[in-house]
C-alpha cells in the first residue's frame, strides 16, 4: 500500500528504501559521527561534575583574579558544545547532505 506525497506522486517503499546499500551507508556515515562524539561529550561532562563534586580544592584552585579551574572548564562546556556542533555542521555538509540528496533525487525520480 503507497500513499500520495503532497506533490501527487506515490511514497517510496520504505522498506526498500531502508535497504538499499545508499541508505545503510549513509546511516553508517551518520553513526559513525554521532556515537563517538556523544561518548566523548559525556565523558567530559562527567569528569567536569566528578571534579567539581570530588575534587573542590583543584577546581577552586585560582588561575588569575576571580577566575577558577572550575569556571574554566564550566565554560569549556560551553565552547564544547558550540565545537561540536559546528563539527557536525561541517561533517553534514561533506559527507551526510550529499548521501541523503543522492538517494532523495533517486526517490523522486529527478536526475542529478
């Protein structure tokens, strides 16, 4: 059973379409980046909550002035995040929006 897209034309098979070699690649591709990014995120999240809660004397150690190792690393959180999302941006764009626009062109039956 297919249903009509808004443009008229019959939606693709999933279960084709969740088979086909471009598609796994591009899962792949996908799971590639993300599992290991967000290990590593969790990872320094953890060792910034188990510093703060285990090691108070390091992370109130003072750097300059006001500023601590623990604001230090609270703001290396931050810049994290903002790294690894432009990562992923940069990731997407080269390897991840090109794979899924192949196989969209493909579904839809418009040449490249």
């Amino acid at each position: 059973m297919t249903t009509e897209t808004q443009t008229g034309r019959p939606d693709p098979e999933w279960p084709q379409v969740y088979d086909s070699p471009e598609f796994q690649r591009l899962r792949s591709r996908f799971r590639r980046f993300v599992f290991p990014m967000t290990a590593l995120f969790l990872a320094w999240y953890a060792l910034y909550v188990l510093l703060a809660d285990y090691a108070h004397d390091f992370m109130s150690h003072k750097i300059g002035g006001n500023i601590t190792v623990g604001l230090i690393f609270g703001l290396g959180q931050f810049v994290s995040t903002f790294a690894i999302t432009g990562f992923y941006v940069w990731y997407a764009d080269r390897k991840l929006d090109p794979a899924a626009e192949a196989i969209r062109h493909e579904l839809e039956g418009e040449a490249l």
